[in-house]
C-alpha cells in the first residue's frame, strides 16, 4: 500500500483508482469509523475503527478534521425564485397573497435569468452539502418555452445530480385558478413538451446524473383533466410525479369549493395516490388520510424553513412516516425560504419538529429525512447512504470555526451549531467542491451576472 498523502492536492478517483479516506473525526455510517474506500462512482468498502481497507488503494486522504455524510438529498426547490429573494412586495404575506404579488414578477422571466438562477441556487445548494436536488419548475411563458433545456444545461455546468420536474399550469385567473393567464399553458402544449423532455433527458440507469419527473403545480393551477393525463403518461414512461398538496387551508379549502373534494381525494380521483408520487409540504391531513398516504407510499417533502416563513403550518413527519410515507427534506424555493442552504433546512426540520413532537426528535432523524427519506421519495436506491455499491456522494464538514469551539459530539455538533457550509464535496466519485470552493466556477462572474438577472426582472411590472 501507497504511504498516507496529504490533502493536497484532493485526488479525484478515476474508474480504476481507488482513494481511501481514512480516519474521520465522524462518520454517519454503520462500522466504518476507519472511514471509507471510493473507487470510480462508488462506495467500495467501508473501514472499521483501526483496519486496514482490504481492497487495494491508490491514495489516503487523511480525515482526522472532517465529518463525513452521505450527500444531501434536496426534494423540492424552485431554482428561479433565487431571483426575487426578499422582494419588498411580497413580505409579511402568507402562501396566497405572497403568489399573487410575485406571479406578475415571474411572469417576465428570460432564458438568460432562469440559467443564471439554476446554476446560482445548484452551486449554493453543492457548497452546503447537498449532491441531488429536485427542482420544481412551472413557469413558462412565452419567451421560456425551452426552460427544460436550459436547466439541464445548468445542472451539467455545475455537476452536480438533479431531478428535473417538467411543472405547468394551465388553470389561469379567467378559469378560476390564482395564476395569470400570461403564466399559464394550453394542456396540450404541456404534454407534448413534458414527452419531449421525458424522452431527451431522463437517465434511469443506476448513478444517472438526470432524471426527469412530471409535476403540475398545485390543484389551484391546473385542471384534474391535466393531472389525469400527466398520470397516464409518466406511467407510460415509468417517471415520477410530483406536485404541492396540503400546504395550506387556503388550498384545501379551494379543492372543497372548486372540486368538492379534501386535497386527499381530490389526489386519488386524478390517479397520483401511490409511490409514483411525491408531494412537497404534506401539512393539513387528518388521520385518515395519512394512512390512505402511508398504504400508497406516497412520498412528502418537508420544507421548513418555507413553511415557517409563509406560516403554513407543520408538516406531522412522524404520523407520515409511521404510517408508511418516504419522508424527505426540501429547502423549496427561494423565495419563500430566503436559502438554498441544505444543511441549514436540516437544521431547520429538527427543530420546528421538536416544536411540534418534543426533544426525543433526534439528530439522526433529521438526517435520516434529508439522506435515504429523500433517495426513497424521489424512487431511487442508488443514493442516500454510505453503503457498499452505492454512489459515492459524499459531504465532508469540518469544525473549525467559532459556532462549533466546545462542542463535544461531532455529528450533533454539525446542525446545533449550526453547520453552513461544506469543506468537500464528492459527486459521483468526484470531488465537485475542494476546501468549500467549488472546482471550475468563475462565483465573482455567477454573482454579477445572477445580480444584474435580479435586478432586470424586479422592473418588468
């Protein structure tokens, strides 16, 4: 074996290379407090505390300041509200009143912003932790007909694993909906494009780097017609599905008045109620429809720092998961959260589940929620954990700066002292983030261009 090599430079692994990273301050995996073997894409051994990896390495990467876990799994975002962060009008309003003043703002949304929001928010999402996210875009007026396109584009550019959901509307305020009709599409235009993207951009393969969902915005924006068809085609092309449910009592009661249906049974009469689906929010269930939820396996979305700031409510993650429901963890957008930071919303889901359940909500399930939750949620088995066989996403923390001086756990440390920002981040076997800088990206360049986008949209009503 190769004697130990310093941190510098990180080796990045090749399909034949094989780099140990020995050692951790704390991993959060089972018996590998030796750390971990990284060859090519995968996790290949996990190292007990004192061994010896028996596969062959090429490298060590000394690990005695990190902390180690799995990549952080995001499930519910929307990347173009980076661009309406903290905007005057829409402050201090809860979830219908804030849509109704940034509707018109994101109505004048050019290719170049929604590429500029993409890569900002994936590469503040990398820096915190996070390997995969799940981006819920819904938007597409005239002039971002192809906003599919761009964001795959985007996400390449950062490397970084996503799950691009083909969102829409199509029930405008003329048809009764909240959104205004230059925001919304006809449902055949809708289906024609998410069959096209479907086709050009979905990866099921093991390890995909890009995965495509269909996802209509929420019961106040389409109709059941487009949820019924959106249903019949991802099941034709085995994709998930993914929508808002229950995110208010504003929305369940519209779903009362308009379809005369709770938001549960308004989900099961269009098709979605089953594990294809994963909905973001999930707070406003009674008993029963929790357990039609869990006997589906239908997946949740916690997002709480969202839900706070709009006062929605809290999502009940416990009656969820005991009932059968993947639980999974998303910062949502932008806009409403102010963030993109995936550590800090794992943070956030501990303690606004505390607040509702008591202080046996421990650490380990908020990570759980943020880690295997999200992998289940959004179908895949590949990511989620440091296992042997699956991808090497892995987030690595160090503790050196003042929130963090006295702290004695490790693993607890990191969300009660409140954790920000990653040290290092591997994607896929590679290292995308390299002493919390990330590896190819001009962020002087992203911030001005990112700036001036923000600044052009806000003057476009």
């Amino acid at each position: 074996m190769p004697a130990d090599s310093a941190l510098d430079p990180l080796p990045n692994p090749l399909s034949s290379h094989a780099v140990w990273l020995k050692n951790p301050l704390a991993i959060l995996a089972e018996n590998a407090k030796g750390g971990l073997v990284v060859k090519g894409q995968k996790v290949v051994e996990l190292v007990a505390q004192g061994k010896q990896p028996y596969t062959p390495y090429d490298e060590v990467m000394e690990c005695g300041d990190l902390v180690i876990l799995p990549g952080l799994i995001n499930g519910h975002h929307h990347f173009y509200q980076t661009l309406t962060r903290a905007l005057p009008q829409a402050l201090n309003k809860p979830l219908f009143g804030w849509l109704k003043s940034l509707y018109p703002v994101w109505a004048g949304l050019e290719p170049d912003m929604l590429y500029q929001a993409t890569r900002l928010a994936l590469a503040e999402l990398l820096l915190s932790g996070c390997t995969t996210a799940a981006d819920h875009h819904y938007l597409f007026p005239e002039t971002l007909t192809e906003a599919m396109d761009i964001q795959a584009q985007a996400a390449a550019s950062i490397g970084i694993r996503m799950t691009m959901t083909r969102g829409s509307m199509s029930l405008g305020e003329e048809d009764g909906g909240l959104p205004p009709q230059s925001t919304v599409q006809q449902e055949d235009s809708i289906l024609a494009d998410s069959e096209r993207v479907i086709k050009r951009y979905h990866d099921a393969s093991e390890g995909s780097m890009l995965q495509v969902a269909l996802a209509p915005c929420s019961p106040f924006s389409v109709t059941p017609e487009l949820m019924r068809n959106s249903a019949i085609l991802a099941a034709q092309h085995k994709v998930m599905l993914h929508t808002h449910l229950a995110e208010t009592i504003d929305e369940e009661n519209f779903c009362l008045q308009r379809f005369g249906l709770r938001t549960v049974d308004y989900l099961d009469s269009v098709g979605w109620l089953g594990p294809q689906t994963w909905l973001a929010h999930g707070i406003h269930f009674n008993d029963e429809e929790i357990k039609r939820l869990g006997a589906a396996g239908t997946g949740i979305c916690h997002c709480p720092t969202s839900n706070m700031m709009l006062a929605s409510g809290m999502a009940p993650v416990q009656e969820l998961e005991a009932a059968g429901c993947p639980v999974g963890i998303g910062v949502d957008g932008s806009a409403s959260n102010d963030g993109s930071n995936m550590i800090q919303e794992v943070r956030q889901a501990l303690y606004l589940q505390r607040l509702k359940y008591g202080a046996q909500v421990s650490h380990f399930d908020a990570y759980r929620w943020a880690t295997q939750g999200s992998a289940k949620m959004l179908g895949r088995s590949d990511i989620g954990s440091l296992e042997v066989g699956k991808q090497a996403d892995i987030a690595c923390f160090k503790l050196d700066e003042m929130r963090f001086s006295g702290s004695h756990d490790p693993l607890a440390a990191l969300l009660l002292c409140g954790a920000h920002r990653a040290e290092h981040v591997m994607v896929a076997g590679k290292w995308r983030v390299k002493y919390a800088t990330i590896e190819g990206l001009d962020v002087a360049s992203l911030l001005q261009q990112h700036g001036a986008a923000a600044r052009k949209l806000a003057t476009k009503i």
